[in-house]
C-alpha cells in the first residue's frame, strides 16, 4: 500500500501535487506561500518572447553583420596575399638551397609569360633546344589577386646567388580592400618581406 514499506514502517511524507493553492501531502493538506506562487507564474510568463522582441533582435543581428563582413574581408583578403607571398618566398629558398646542394644553376620562372599563371622552379637546359627540369610547380593564382615581378624570373648560381637583385608585388586585382605586400630579392640572395602603401623602389606598382 501506498506509504507502507515491506517492513510495515511508513514512508516519509512525499509532495505529490498542488491542489488551488495548496501544497498536497499524503495525511497533510499545508498551504503554499502566496509569495512563491507569484513568483513561479512570473517565470513562466519569462519563458517566451513577443513579436517585438524578436523583431529588434533580428534587426541589432543585422547591423553587427553589415558592420562585421567588410572587416572580415579586409582580413581574408591581407591572409590569401601573405600566402601567395610565402609561397613565393618559399620556392625562391628552395630554390637558392637545390643550387648550392646541386652545384647546378637553378630558375624560378613564370609560367606561360605571367607570374598570374604560376611558377615553376628548374633546372634550365644546357642548351637553347633542351629541355628545363622540373623540380616545383605552383598552379595559377586566383584573379582576385595580382601577382608581379622580373620577366626573366631569378636565376641562382651553384653559390645560391641570384643573377641581380629583384622585386615581387603581390595585391588585390581592384587595389581596394588591402595595403599591397613586397618581395625583395637582394643581391646576395637574402628575401626581405615588406607590406607597405608606399611602393619600394625597384619593385613593381601595384595592380589599380
């Protein structure tokens, strides 16, 4: 039976409901505070939300994301050069690092006569019909962005130097939403990263 045990013993007195008010004990009737009775339908009105609440929600959301997306741009825009840069950078050291190892003449060359459709790094033909090899290939980089620097690519001679100093220009294609990044090549081989909206001298002008 109900607040019986196996041992005959009774049950402690359990809460089993509410009852107009009123706290329901098996054997006891006792009565709930009228305080806490307020307070249990203040939040359960809480619990919901009206129309214009949801409206003036939706509406700060949107002010933050128009405020939001064009500095998120500006910073996806800033990694994906910085990207490009290092690539770059680091084809010329591999490059530099094969000559010296290889006691050869290694060329960082542009693909089909645009930096824009990639890079290759080689070992160049020994003579004007051979054939260069191949050691690296980098892919087309996107329109988005812009890529520029020497016609006749960087040369490194058996001692890891380069035939002349040079420059590589990376920037946006519209020139709009970031500050340009730089590439020197010095003449004795080292690299030099430089972001900066004034162009170095001897490094090409940006994209407009």
């Amino acid at each position: 039976m109900l607040g019986k045990e196996a041992g005959g013993g009774d049950d402690p007195i359990r809460i089993v409901g509410f009852r107009q008010g009123q706290t329901v004990v098996p054997g006891k009737i006792q009565t709930m505070p009228i305080v806490l009775m307020t307070h249990l339908r203040a939040r359960c009105r809480a619990c919901g939300f009206t129309l214009v609440e949801l409206m003036v929600t939706l509406a700060v959301a949107a002010i933050l994301a128009m405020i939001a997306v064009p500095s998120f741009k500006r910073v996806l825009v800033s990694t994906n050069l910085s990207d490009i840069n290092n690539a770059v950078a680091g084809d010329l050291q591999y490059a530099r690092t094969e000559a010296v190892s290889r006691q050869v003449s290694i060329a960082v060359a542009q693909s089909g006569g645009s930096w824009q459709n990639g890079w290759t790094v080689n070992i160049p033909p020994a003579s004007s019909t051979g054939t260069a090899t191949v050691l690296r290939r980098h892919p087309a980089i996107s329109d988005q962005y812009a890529v520029s620097g020497p016609a006749a690519g960087v040369n490194y001679s058996a001692q890891g130097t380069p035939s002349a100093s040079t420059c590589f220009t990376f920037s946006e294609a519209d020139g709009h939403n970031s500050t340009p990044r730089y590439l020197q090549v010095s003449a004795s081989g080292s690299l030099q990263q430089i972001t900066s909206a004034t162009t170095p001298t001897g490094c090409p002008a940006p994209s407009p």
